[in-house]
C-alpha cells in the first residue's frame, strides 16, 4: 500500500521505504518476496526507472515486518525534467510473472511521484554582446577607433576569492587586438578605473578563442582595437582587419 504522494530531489541519491498492508492495514511479512518499482511518464506511458526494491524484513523482527527500500541514484534522475510522474509497484510471483501491488484501499494501482529540484543550481544563460561602442582612438598604429563591449555585471554576490570567469570571442580573419578589464567600481562609466586583465593579439584569426581569468570584480568589459592597413592607411578597413562578431560572457 502506498497512498502517499512521493517526493524525491533531482540528481541526488534518494531512499524510499515501502511498508506493505493487506486491505486491513495490517503489516504483510515479505522476506521471501520480490518487488519491482516503475517510473513512468503518465502522459506518453514511457517507463523511466525500473529498480528492485531490496526487502529489509528478516522474518523475524517485528519492527521491519512489510518494509522494503528503494534506492534511486543520482543517474537515475539527473535527465529527467522537474513535475509530475506515475510510478507502481509489482510483485513476483510463484510461477515466475508479475502481480500488482495496490496503491490504496480502492485498488489504484498507480502512485503519483513529484520530482523536485529544491537544491540544485540552475545553470544561467551567457551574457551575449554584438553591438560594441565606438569610441576615438590616439593610437597611430591602430585604427581611429576602437570598440567597448559597455560595463557587464560580473556578479561579486555570488562570487568567491577564486572567481571563475570566462570569455569567448567570435572573430571573422580578426586582426589587432582584445583586451579585458575589470573594475570593483558599481556603476562605471565610460572612463573609469578599469584595470587590464587580459591582452589577446591576432592576425587574422576565424573561429572562437576563449581567456579566463580569476578575481571578484563588479563589472568586466572588454575592448577591441582593429589593426590598421599599412598599405592603404584606411581607417575602419574590416576588409583588411576582418571582424568581432560577438562576446559570451559567464561568471
């Protein structure tokens, strides 16, 4: 008999005890019996988990008699999506086939399961940046204008010592250079304190390249200063120094 609604946590080892009744409510000793526990997606009819549940009565002891455990790995969850789902419980029998056990007094067969996900972090979205802000550029080597990916919130709050963040670049026949900065300033402007993290140089570079970089910061940025052609001398030439297309940020 199982009339209780279960509930058991996403990607962590869950242990269920069943007690098993007649239809009085009383304890059924079990210890020579087997048990088999099913999952199942209640609108697709799709088994998920089918695991034996290990009998704890010895035949002897009173205090265990009718129970059984189940135990559910972290696996045996980890790819199922958080809500609602059936489960039932079956029992072998003397010649070698299944019989049901009833899930309450009115012979359900099924029981309702909610897999919840109370404890686990929720993996956020990137930041995406494809417009930059440009701005002049005294460089004489360089184009006349380099660009600013604008201030991005580098989450200090949730953040230890050892921060992880991570950057990557699109680039399309890139050439010049990309460096990050960071600054502990809460609302910076466009000229604020900002401290060089990384200094990245290509020279021609397609694909996606990465740096990270460690530290407690309350806004990163970077900014991208194209090469100029040293034939023509022609400013903002993407022909010759290609593209940054984009910027995916994670801290």
């Amino acid at each position: 008999m199982y009339q209780r609604e279960l509930k058991i946590q996403k990607g962590l080892q869950n242990k269920i005890q069943f007690q098993f009744k007649n239809s009085d409510q009383k304890l059924l000793p079990v210890s020579t019996s087997t048990f088999v526990f099913s999952m199942f997606d209640a609108t697709n009819r799709r088994q998920l988990v089918e695991k034996s549940i290990e009998i704890l009565d010895n035949g002897a002891t009173t205090s265990t008699r009718g129970l059984g455990l189940l135990t559910l790995s972290e696996s045996d969850t980890l790819d199922l999506d958080k809500g609602f789902y059936k489960f039932s419980i079956k029992k072998l029998n003397d010649v070698g086939t299944y019989d049901l056990a009833y899930s309450n007094t009115y012979y359900g067969i099924s029981g309702t399961l909610e897999l919840l996900e109370d404890i686990s972090p929720v993996l956020q979205s990137s930041t995406e940046v494809t417009s930059f802000q440009p701005q002049y550029n005294y460089d004489l080597e360089a184009q006349q204008y380099e660009y600013y990916s604008g201030n991005l919130k580098a989450q200090p709050e949730y953040n230890s010592n050892s921060a992880l963040h991570t950057m990557a670049f699109y680039l399309s026949g890139y050439k010049g250079q990309v460096i990050v900065e960071g600054t502990l300033e809460n609302s910076p402007g466009s000229f604020s304190n900002y401290a060089t993290l990384s200094t990245k140089s290509y020279t021609g570079y397609t694909g996606v390249d990465y740096v990270n970089f460690n530290g407690v910061f309350s806004n990163v940025r970077i900014r991208y200063i194209p090469s100029k052609n040293p034939i023509t001398q022609q400013n903002n030439d993407t022909a010759y120094a290609g593209t940054f297309d984009k910027l995916l940020y994670r801290s």
